[in-house]
C-alpha cells in the first residue's frame, strides 16, 4: 500500500511539471495605500457621558469602503518612546472593567 501511494506521489509530480516557455510579465502592482492620521486629546467624564465626537479633519479623506483604526496613547517606554494600543481596549480597576471602543462615520469618530 505504501509502495502505491509512494508511486502515485511521484507520478502527479512528474505529470504536473511545468514546460514549455516563462509567459509574459503581468501588470504592474499599486504604489500602495497611503494612511492618514491626526491626533486628538479627549476627556471622558459624566457631563459628556464618557463620550467624545471627534470630526474628521477637511484634509483627511475617508470613503465608504475605508477602514478607520483607532489607537489609544497607553504610555511611555523606559526610553520615552511612546506605547499606542489598538481600540477596543480593556483596562481592569477597581471599580470594575473600563472598556474603551469606538464607532465611526466618513465624517467622524465616537471614543466611548
């Protein structure tokens, strides 16, 4: 049984093989996408219901089939280089679980 699995393994590399000559070159690729950002600093508290909306800066452009990441200034490191986590993010207290998220149109961002 082995010697047949064996032979048909070798048989399907030989019969798949490539031959014949290289084809043509396909088309050239994209430069790629370009990532805009911009910074903000936000308060949450009870007036504004731990809730901020931040609209998109004019220069920035957003489409609908875009996709907006969020990051929240976590810290520094031991050298002053800052630590950014990506939202939704977790940060366990004593008074429970403190979940920062977000939600966004092409015009703005909701940080809750």
């Amino acid at each position: 049984m082995k010697k047949i699995i064996t032979l048909l393994f070798v048989a399907t590399l030989v019969f798949t093989s490539c031959e014949g000559p290289e084809g043509p070159p396909g088309p050239p690729g994209y430069d790629g996408a370009v990532a805009e950002f911009f910074e903000t600093t936000v308060n949450f508290n009870s007036a504004n219901e731990f809730s901020q909306l931040i609209p998109i800066p004019d220069n920035i452009e957003i489409s609908d089939f875009d996709v907006l990441q969020v990051y929240l200034l976590w810290g520094q490191d031991n050298n002053g280089n800052d630590i950014w986590r990506a939202l939704p993010q977790t940060r366990q207290l004593d008074q429970g679980d403190l979940i920062y998220n977000f939600d966004y149109t092409i015009a703005d961002v909701n940080l809750f």
